[in-house]
C-alpha cells in the first residue's frame, strides 16, 4: 500500500473514530439519566410492591374477621338464625368499597344460607380446602370470573354451639376488582412518574455537566490563547475547582519550561550565527584583500595558513553541536567500562602539558579511584574542564585534579584553579551553548562556548552530576559525580 492510501487510511479511521466519540458532557449526562432512571425505577417498583403487598393484606385480614365473626355466632348463638342470617345475606352486600359474600353448607353439602346471587357468581367447587376449625386459617385463593371480576377466595370449618360435633363449612369471597383497578392505575402513574423523572433528569443533568464543565472550556479558551509570540500567558491555578488545580498548574509549568525553550533556542540561534559569522568573515576579510592585487607567494601562504586555523575552529564548533544532538537525543548510548580515573585522567594531563607549560601553569593529579564509566566520554569531559580551567588561569598559577571514591558509591572529579573565578551572575546560563564569561577575565580568550555545555550533557548520560564552587578572585572548583551503579 503507498503512503498516500495509508495516510487516506488513517485519516478516514481517525474520522469514524472521533465521530462516534462522545463528549465528557455527554457521557456525564448519560451516566446521570442512567443513574436516576435506576433509582426511579427500584423505588417505583419498593413502592408498588409495599402497595402490593398492603392490598393482599387487607384482603386476607378482612376475610380472617368476617370467618372469626361467623364461628363466633355458631358457637356461641347456635340458636339465632337472625344473627346469622345478617352477617351472612345482608352484612356483604351493604358496603359499598369492600362487598363480599358468604356461603354457610353442612357436612353434607347442602347450602345452609349464603348471600343472595352468590352461586351464580361463586360456585362452591371453585373455592379452596377448607381449613380446619383448630387449624390457622390457611391463604386465600384469588379467582378471576367469566365477567372479569377478580375475587380473594377463603374457606374453613367451624362448630355449632360448644358441646356440638357437627361442623359448618365457612365459603367466604371479597370483590378485590376495585383493588386490582387501583393497582392499575398506580402502574399507569408509575410509567408517568417514570418518563417525567427521566427525562427531568436527563435535562437536569446536561445542565449540571454543562455547568460542571465550564471550568474546562475556560481552560480551553486560556490555552488557545497561548502563541509562541504569547508564552507568558498563564492558566492562574487559583480560579479552578481543585480538581482541576493540578492540570492547570501542570499545564503552566509547561508553558514555564516550553518559554524557556523558546528563549534558550533563539539565544542559541543567535549565537550561532554570531559565532559561525566571525570565523567567516574573517575568511571573506582576508581572501578579499589578498586578491585585491597580486602577490607574492609568500603571503598567499600567510592567508592559507590562516585561514586553516579559522577552519579548524568551524570544524571543532560543528564536531561539538553534533555530539551535543546526539547527547540530547533519546537514542543516545553510552559502552561503560570499569577503569582507573586517575590513570585516565594523568593521560588527558600530558595532552595539555605542552599549552600548560607555555601558559606557565603547573597541573598536578592526585587521588586513587576506579570509576564505570564510558572511557572516552570520561575523557572528553575531564579534558573540557581542564582546558576551560587553563583558559582562565594567569601565569605562574595552578590547576589540580583529584579524585576520591564517596561514601555513597561513587566517584568525585574536581577540577580546581587558582584564576579569576566566574561571578554568580553568569552561573544560571554557564552550561549554556555559546555562553561564555567575561571573556576580558581570560588572558587566553579562545573557544567556542561550547565546552561545558559538552561536560554538562556527558553527565546527563551518565546520570551524574556536575556542580560548581566559586571564590571570587581565588578560583574555580568543578566537581563531576559519576555513579558506580547505575
């Protein structure tokens, strides 16, 4: 597949993708409405159970009095019908919110009384099994007739008289329709109450997430804001909820470290063009006079030769911002190797001795040590010191090196002169590219900036440390603390 269709690709999933993304204040919303709706919905159905459960109660209740009232009036008025026949045709039929009907039969099944229409609506064979006259009344039986009433079935035996064995079977019924009815119309209510609360809830809930959300889109608007011609706007942690405090203030470090970024590279970029435009302007300098006229071959050789120098120079400062790319680059690796520091270093000493010696500085190396470490690196970074050292100190002074193992397991380089010393002003940026010192400090003003800048990346790779100690007009110690372990 070429570029461009996988490009097309990507493009097209990336699309679909963020067309079927929900918004933080819709899934806040649909988890709200969800919410709600599930509370709604389990105190809807506690609500209609607890009704449920109350009606069927009633019924059962008020079926177990009417029984107790009947066994009452055959036990103990066996001999007055006219009480009897009260409860049982007349009693029922008089409410009007609970009618009910009772049947009284004997053992042989003959129906003793019952209220007037009772068998045409009730016929004794749908009801359930009696009780027995010393058993708890058992649970009554619900029963739906041809014209679609609904009725709360119950029977039971009961004696006549005290002293009497024979028994009366009790068939007694509750319409329970106006109940079911009730309960009905308490389900249609329900559903409302249900879609009303949803969708109240629904409303209520994008207007909360909306509002929960403003903090956001503030924070939004402030960012979009930022330019890289505006890198001092800040977010001001202060005005959002707290949860939203450690974002902000994230997000303004940030900005904080991106505009020094942007300072450091423009600085960067006009050094460079400072430092690479002196070397080359002295080239078009000297190559335009020595062509104004003709010469003798003798000063043609004085410009060659001076002019290698000059690109000498180019070639170190180019060699130097390219190890420092590949120090700052991710890939970067480093071969460790363990080694003597001291042996190590007493070689990058006699490679200056010759400039020592002219300088008329004494370079002395002490200590004993063994460090784990890239060799060449180590090198090149004792090697910048020891020269940004000489540069710096005076005829007749010193430089010395020493070296001592830690008692946290690492090794300590200390590069120590007797020259001017830096001033505390120049400290924050003395690791910076380019970033040189008073240069009227040094009598050997030389360079390219670029050295410690090299020192400060090799340790950085090598998860050590660099610091410096400054006496002014007593001199300069450099420590660097290479780990063992790393």
């Amino acid at each position: 597949m070429s570029s461009k269709g996988a490009q097309q690709t990507t493009a097209s999933r990336a699309a679909w993708q963020s067309s079927w993304s929900w918004s933080i204040t819709g899934r806040l919303t649909v988890l709200y409405t969800c919410s709600a709706l599930a509370i709604l919905v389990l105190s809807t159905i506690f609500l209609y159970w607890v009704l449920v459960s109350n009606v069927a109660k009633g019924g059962e209740q008020f079926l177990s009095d009417k029984i107790h009232v009947l066994r009452m009036i055959l036990r103990e008025r066996p001999n007055n019908p006219e009480a009897l026949e009260e409860e049982v045709k007349w009693e029922g039929t008089a409410l009007h919110f609970a009618r009910y009907d009772a049947r009284i039969v004997d053992a042989d099944g003959h129906i003793l009384t019952e209220t007037p229409g009772m068998s045409a609506m009730l016929p004794a064979e749908v009801f359930p099994a009696p009780s027995g006259v010393a058993e708890e009344l058992g649970d009554g039986l619900e029963w739906r007739s041809p014209d679609r009433r609904t009725y709360l079935l119950r029977a039971a035996w009961a004696e006549v008289g005290r002293f009497s064995g024979t028994p009366r079977l009790l068939q007694v019924a509750l319409d329970v329709s106006q109940a079911d009815e009730l309960l009905h119309d308490y389900r249609r209510k329900l559903a409302l109450v249900l879609f009303v609360g949803t969708a109240c809830a629904a409303g209520a809930g994008a207007a909360v997430a909306r509002q929960g959300m403003h903090p956001l889109r503030a924070i939004t608007e402030a960012a979009q804001r930022i330019t890289p011609t505006r890198l001092r706007e800040r977010i001001d942690p202060a005005r959002w909820p707290k949860e939203l405090t450690i974002l902000a203030t994230a997000f303004d470090e940030m900005l904080t470290r991106l505009e020094d970024s942007f300072t450091r590279l423009a600085q960067f970029a006009a050094d460079l063009a400072h430092e690479l435009r002196t070397p080359i302007n002295n080239l078009m300098g000297e190559a335009e006079v020595v062509l104004s006229r003709a010469r003798p071959p003798h000063e043609y050789r004085q410009v060659l030769e001076s002019s290698l120098e000059e690109y000498a120079r180019l070639s170190q400062m180019i060699d130097s911002l390219l190890f420092l790319a590949r120090a700052d680059s991710a890939e970067a690796r480093i071969e460790r190797s363990q080694f003597d520091a001291v042996q190590a270093i007493e070689a990058v000493r006699e490679f200056h001795e010759a400039v020592a010696e002219e300088q008329g500085v004494e370079v002395t190396c002490h200590g004993k040590a063994v460090v784990n470490t890239d060799p060449m690196l180590f090198r090149r970074a004792v090697s910048n010191l020891l020269s940004n050292a000489l540069q710096y100190t005076s005829r007749g002074g010193r430089v010395s090196i020493a070296v001592e193992q830690t008692a946290d397991h690492a090794v300590d380089v200390r590069v120590s002169d007797t020259g001017s010393g830096i001033d505390s002003a120049h400290l924050p940026r003395i690791f910076d590219r380019f970033y040189r010192a008073d240069r009227a400090r040094s009598p050997h003003a030389s360079g390219t900036g670029l050295g410690l800048a090299i020192v400060k990346s090799i340790m950085t790779l090598h998860n050590g440390t660099i610091t410096i100690q400054i006496e002014p007009a007593k001199g300069t110690t450099v420590t660097l603390r290479f780990p063992l372990r790393h």
